[in-house]
C-alpha cells in the first residue's frame, strides 16, 4: 500500500464536486426539448418534479455521503450498512448495468453531436470507413471512442475531474449564453416575450403542443422532467475523494440541487424570450432530437437582428450559436462519460467483499485505479458495439430490447435507495454528522414522496407503450429489472458460497 499513498490523487474541492454533479445530472438539452413539448407549462412540471423528487433525494444523498465519508464503496456500503449486504448488491448491480448500456448507446451516439458541431447537422448516415457501411462506421468510431476514454480515465482521478470540470463549465457558459442572450433578445424587443402569455394560468397549464394536452401525454412529460433529474447517485462514490467530506460533500450536493432546479425552470421561460413555439416547432425538418439546436440557431439569429445586422448576417450568427451549442453538448458529454466510466464500476468493485470478484479485478494501481476492472468493462462494452454494429438487424432488434430492459431498471435503484433511508436513520449506531430529516415524520414524508414520485413515473413509463398497442415493449421494460435482480442473486449466492467455504477453510 506504500506506493498508493505516496500517489495520493488530489482530492476533490467543493467546486470542482458541484461542476461533477452538474455534468452528471443537468441536461442542457431537456431545457429546449421541454419548451418543444409542453411551452412554459413544463415549468410547473420540472418545480413539482424537483420538489417532490430531486431536492429531498438530494438531501438524503448528502446524509449518506457524510455519514458514509470514509467509505469507498458509494451506493453499495450505504445501503450495506443501512439494510443489508443482498439488498445492496442488487441495488448496485442493478445501477451499474444500465450504465453499461448507456456507455454503448453514447460511445456512438457521441458523433451525432460532434458531426452538428462541426458540420451543423447530423452527416454520420453518409458516412462510411474502409468501405464499412454507416452503422459499422459508427460502430468502429464507438470502440476507439471507448478505448481512448478508459485510457485516459484509467490514470486517475484527477485526469477525470479536469475533464468533468471542463464539461461543467461548457454547460455552465451556455447556460450564461441562453440567460443573456435571451434577456438581450427580451430588453431590445421591447419586452415582449416571443412566445405571448395570454394568462398566466393558461400559460402555465396548458402545452401549445397538439400532442401534449391529453392527460396520459401530460404524466408522460412528468416522468421525462423526473429522469432529467437523474444520475446523482453517480458522484456518491466519490465522497472518500473529497476534501472534508463531512462539510464539503453535503454542501456541494445542495448547493447543485437548488440550482439545477431553478436552472431548469428558468431555463425554459428564458427559450420563450426569443422561440415563437408554432414558428419554430413548425418548420419543415424541426423534431425533438433537433430542436435544441434550431433554439440556438434561432437565439444568434434573433440577436443579429436586434442588433441591426442584415438577415444574411443574422443567418451565419445563427450557425455559430448552433456551432457552439455542439461543441459545448460534446464537452458536456465527455464530462458526464468520464464520472459514469469510472465511478459506478469504482462503487461495484470496491464496495462489495473482495471475494464476490477475481484478485485481479479488485486491485487498485499505483494511480489508485481498478485498472484491470475498467478495461474488463472497456471489453464489455466494445463486444456490445461491435454486436449491434456488425450484427445486422437482428442485432439491432436485441440492442433496442436490451435499451428497453435498462429504462426501468436504471431507475429503480433511485427508489431502493430512498426506500433504505428511514432504515439508515434508525439505525443509532451509525454517526451522522450532516442531517437535514430532523424528525421521524420528516423522513416518513420525504420517503413517501421520492419513493411514490419515482414509482409512479416507472409504472406510467411502462404502461405507456401498451397503451399505444407495444405490449412486447413493456413486458421488455418489465423483463429488465427482474433479469438483472435474477443475474445479481446469481453472483451475489456464488460470492455466498465462496464465503462460507473460506470459513469452514478458517476453523480447520
């Protein structure tokens, strides 16, 4: 352990925790997506949302991480110690392996963004390397993508926060872009909003989006403004990598929370300055997958012609805006791809017993890295690449079952996580310098809402669907969390067993 030591990584500061949070949880993208589906009435969604969700799960996130700070294991030792060892692998494992899936849907879907870009709009159909056809190209692109990343991520921690860091200031700068660019836009246009507010309570209630007024389209937008809330679990595993935990670790997690939240309602009332939702949404060749950039087009074009420029100039401020939005996405992207690399696998590997895995897997280099563990992951998700990419259609139809599978399952631990919470703080013999639940009824509370909440948005995200005549999808949607419960239990019985002859092994 000598050498470890003397490599000490630098830890992390309470900045450099919130920009990691920030790339791993806040969507740029859902900012404009939501004005696409629902116009200002997604606000009340994404306030409800991060009340009834995000904020109080947060909370208990930051209880955790300060009361588990010495901890290596995230996710796995807080619920370890909270309920139970079975109850945490599942958890964990659960998590993890969606996360698998999420790195071979991005490695490739990552050149979409870098081709709009740089180009201004998606030519990854057209393209084609040593005459492989586009989805090969894609494909190949993703395992250098893959093998590049874990390279760079495997030689420490402090290689991860600079990149994290740099994709959290990209979000942050164009966060800034959108906030004074549309207050610009709003000021020079004499105050009237782009997209009219009749009432307030029309406003706010009711989508401009004909697709977006019935009941089951409304819920189904409550459940995407809930996910967009997602992914702050990922950083629970770097609480023993963080300066004075105790203090450092809560405050940075309320500290991203409340932002994030205002950032996201805000956000959306900021599009409106500038986006007429039926000019806009309505232009030939304008989707969801696109939308956030045209917003950004239109925000450049809109701010050369406030500022008298002639529409051939308004037009190419415009593509340098959409120019810019990509380059910041990619940035975005890589940072959220370097924390989701390194720290679900770090929460899989060094939370649970040495003995659940191979000797060579749980070894920690001189960096302090699961090398061995993040290029056994590395070949996982190449394989997957190279199988859906190569693998026809028939690849193709498994990889969407496969995305189905992990849609509910990446959210369950969400829940498994709350559920644990009032047993964690039952449990007197743990020290919990950070607490925000000061009651019992305070905690009951909180974990009715974040349990019901995320329940609620997975039972509509699986109903769905079937109500649109795919009942093969949400049987798949179903088939995921309880294949992977099945798989855990598998390994989590073998690790069992290997335990129990290690003992038999000691009293001989």
């Amino acid at each position: 352990m000598g050498s470890c030591t003397a490599h000490r990584t630098k830890k992390l500061t309470l900045i450099s925790l919130i920009l990691m949070i920030f790339t791993s949880v806040f969507g740029f993208n859902n900012i404009p997506r939501s004005f696409y589906l629902m116009g200002y009435s997604a606000i009340p969604w994404y306030i409800l949302s991060g009340i009834l969700f995000f904020i109080p799960y947060a909370f208990m996130m930051a209880e955790y991480g300060a009361a588990f700070k010495k901890e290596t294991g995230g996710i796995y030792s807080w619920m370890e110690k909270s309920v139970g060892s079975k109850y945490a692998f599942i958890t964990t494992f659960m998590w993890y392996a969606s996360y698998i899936i999420w790195m071979v849907n991005m490695s490739s879907g990552i050149w979409v963004i870098v081709s709009t870009a740089i180009f201004g709009n998606d030519l990854t159909s057209k393209l084609s390397l040593f005459g492989l056809n586009s989805t090969q190209t894609m494909g190949i692109l993703g395992v250098i993508l893959m093998i590049a990343f874990t390279f760079i991520a495997s030689k420490g921690l402090n290689k991860i926060t600079k990149i994290t860091s740099l994709g959290g200031i990209a979000v942050t700068l164009l966060n800034l872009v959108l906030l004074f660019g549309a207050l610009i836009v709003f000021a020079l246009n004499g105050f009237h909003l782009a997209q009219p507010m009749e009432s307030i309570g029309t406003a706010f209630t009711v989508s401009p989006n004909p697709n977006y007024l019935n009941s089951i389209s409304i819920v189904s937008f409550m459940v995407f403004a809930i996910f967009a809330y997602g992914g702050l679990e990922a950083v629970g595993g770097l609480v023993d990598q963080t300066e004075n935990p105790e203090k450092t670790f809560p405050k940075g997690v309320t500290i991203a929370a409340i932002v994030i939240t205002i950032g996201y309602a805000l956000g959306i009332y900021l599009v409106g300055m500038f986006n007429n939702w039926g000019f806009v949404a309505n232009r030939p060749g304008v989707n969801i997958a696109n939308f956030s950039y045209v917003t950004m087009e239109n925000l450049g074009y809109q701010l050369g012609l406030v500022f008298g420029a002639q529409n051939s100039t308004a037009i190419f401020i415009g593509k340098i805006m959409s120019r810019y939005m990509g380059i910041s996405m990619v940035l975005a992207l890589m940072g959220a791809f370097f924390t989701l690399l390194y720290s679900p696998l770090k929460q899989l590997i060094e939370g649970t017993p040495t003995e659940m895995w191979p000797e060579k897997l749980t070894e920690l280099d001189e960096d302090e890295m699961p090398k061995n563990a993040m290029w056994l992951q590395c070949l996982i998700v190449v394989v997957f690449i190279i199988a859906v990419s190569f693998g026809g259609e028939g690849a193709s139809k498994f990889f969407m079952k496969l995305t189905l599978m992990t849609n509910v399952a990446m959210t369950i631990p969400y829940l498994l996580i709350a559920y644990a919470f009032p047993h964690f703080k039952a449990k007197d013999e743990i020290e919990k310098p950070f607490v925000i639940f000061k009651s019992k009824t305070i905690v009951k509370i909180a974990t009715f809402f974040t349990v019901v909440t995320v329940g609620f948005a997975n039972l509509t995200t699986v109903i769905e669907p079937a109500t649109r005549g795919h009942l093969s999808d949400t049987i798949w949607m179903i088939a995921g969390p309880v294949f992977f419960t099945g798989l855990a239990l598998i390994i989590y019985r073998r690790y069992e067993k290997v335990h129990l002859k290690h003992l038999k092994e000691k009293l001989v």
